[in-house]
C-alpha cells in the first residue's frame, strides 16, 4: 500500500516536471506573435498614409511653458510702462527694472532673450537678458546675438565683458568671426574693455580691426590708459615701434598724457626719445611741445622759471 502511494506521488511529480515547461515555453512563443501583429498594424498604418498622432506632452512641459509665457506677459506689460514712464522719474524706472530683473534667472534667460523683439532686445532690459544668457550659457549666447542683424554696440560690450578674461575663450570666438560690422563692433567693445587691465592686449585686438581710422583712435586712447598706469611699459613700447606715421602719432599722444602726470620726465623724454619726425608731422611735433610746455607752465612755474633761467645764453 505504501509503495502505491509513493509511486502514485512520484508519477504526479514526473507529469508535472515533463508539462511545466512545455506551459512556459508556449508563453514564451507568443509574445513575437504579439510584437509581429503590432507590427504589421504599424506598416498598414504607414502604407495608409495615415500618420500617428504626436506624442503628449507631459503636464510638466505644459507648465513650464505656460510658466514661460505668463513671465513674458509680465515682462512685456512692464516694459510698456517702462516707455510710459518720464525720464525724469527716475526712481519709477529702476524700480521697474528691479521688477523686470528680478524674474531673469539662468533657466530662462535664453528663452526670454530670444524672446523678445528688436525694439524690447534693444531696451536696457534686453541688455540686461543677455548679459544674463552669456553668463549662464556664453557661446551659444555669443553666437545668437553676433548673428543678428539688429544687434548694437551695447550688446557687443556684453559679449566683450564676458569673454575679455579668458585669452583662449577670446581668441576662439574671434576666430569664428565673419568679417562684418559685428566683428568690428566687438572688436571695438573688446579693446576697450582691455585697455586698463591689458593694455598690450588691447592693442593686439585693435590690430584686427579693419577701419584705419577707428584703429588710430583706439589705439591713441589704449596708450594714454597705458601711459597712465604703466608709464615705463608705456613709453618703452613706443620706442620701440619702428619709425612710422603711426609711431609719431603714438608718441605724441603718449608725451601729453604724461605731462599731465608728470610734465618733467615728459619733456625728458621728448628730448632724449623722439621720433625722426617726416616733414608732413613737423606741426604736430610742435603742438606736441607746445601742449607739454604749457601743461609744465601751470603745473610747475617755479621748475619752469628756473629751466628757463639756467637754458638761456
């Protein structure tokens, strides 16, 4: 008797180890049948010419652009107030400001610069989103902006402001500059940002410059802020320059502008440094002493009295 019970116990456990997998693999059998169905719905879908409906956006997506656009609602109806309101109100406008800057943050900045139109990006709170799209996120910034053609001179001096503290970060994106009135324009905005802090700099960046006129300008203004902080490195690159047009007018302007500091070692310098001056440069040679004698005169007549009282014959 107990034998037959322990057969009939092993016999039930023999069927159930020979049916138990046939069970699972018959699972595992349909599921590409499944995958094959859905696939064969999907190429008569596309063999319709029926097109599936896009994917929903996510209720977080939702929200954040409707939080987007509900910001620039806002931003919008205060800058309309912002041209309502008189330029003599002064304390109206920057309150409006610090409204408007306050819901500036790095999120959003691009979203908003790009945003916003060519009148609203020129406003001083345009200005303000991009400074704010540079910090957070500068070349794209950079790129966006210098491929406008509305942009203006205040937005080159916020790329400049941001890149001129990074030699390699600068000389990349100028780099990539296109030869247009943007480069120009940053090239500007860059070399005077440079010229206190890195005089020499500044120079080397006037040098890419394509307007003759605008280049001497920069650079006269470079060497008097050089002249003014580093007379020595100053003065000492002047002199060094080869003889050139652009030499006499660098020293000239360099000389004045130590006369004001320092009209002594000015007129040493004059003496002992200058230029073979062309004949076409002679007046401005002599404008040049005549503007350190005067400045020496007025900052200086006892010196002066007794320069002149021991040079006469």
């Amino acid at each position: 008797m107990n034998r037959m019970r322990l057969f009939s116990i092993g016999l039930a456990t023999v069927v159930t180890i020979v049916f138990w997998p046939e069970k699972r693999f018959s699972k595992a059998t349909e599921a590409p049948a499944a995958t094959s169905s859905k696939r064969s719905a999907d190429q008569v879908t596309s063999q319709s010419g029926t097109s599936p409906e896009p994917p929903l956006r996510s209720a977080h997506e939702t929200y954040e652009s409707s939080s987007l656009d509900n910001t620039l609602s806002l931003i919008r109806s205060k800058l309309v107030r912002l041209g309502q309101t008189p330029k003599a109100d002064k304390g109206a406008e920057d309150e409006l400001m610090t409204e408007l800057l306050a819901m500036l943050n790095n999120a959003n900045a691009a979203e908003i610069t790009r945003a916003l139109s060519t009148e609203e990006l020129h406003s001083r709170f345009g200005v303000a989103a991009l400074q704010q799209w540079l910090k957070a996120d500068l070349f794209p910034a950079a790129s966006w902006v210098a491929a406008r053609a509305d942009a203006t001179d205040e937005h080159a001096w916020a790329v400049a402001h941001e890149l001129i503290h990074d030699q390699i970060a600068l000389d990349y994106y100028c780099a990539r500059l296109p030869d247009n009135a943007w480069r120009q324009s940053f090239l500007k905005s860059a070399a005077q940002e440079a010229m206190w802090e890195n005089p020499a700099g500044a120079i080397r960046l006037t040098g890419k410059m394509n307007s003759a006129g605008t280049q001497l300008d920069l650079l006269q203004t470079t060497v008097c802020a050089w002249m003014i902080s580093n007379p020595t490195a100053a003065s000492g690159w002047i002199t060094r320059m080869p003889e050139s047009l652009l030499k006499e007018e660098l020293f000239c302007a360099g000389v004045k502008t130590l006369a004001g500091t320092d009209p002594v070692r000015a007129i040493e310098w004059l003496a002992s440094s200058a230029p073979t001056f062309s004949p076409g440069s002679q007046l401005l040679l002599d404008e040049t002493f005549q503007d350190v004698s005067t400045t020496w005169v007025e900052n200086a007549p006892i010196e002066t009295i007794h320069f002149s009282v021991v040079s006469s014959p």
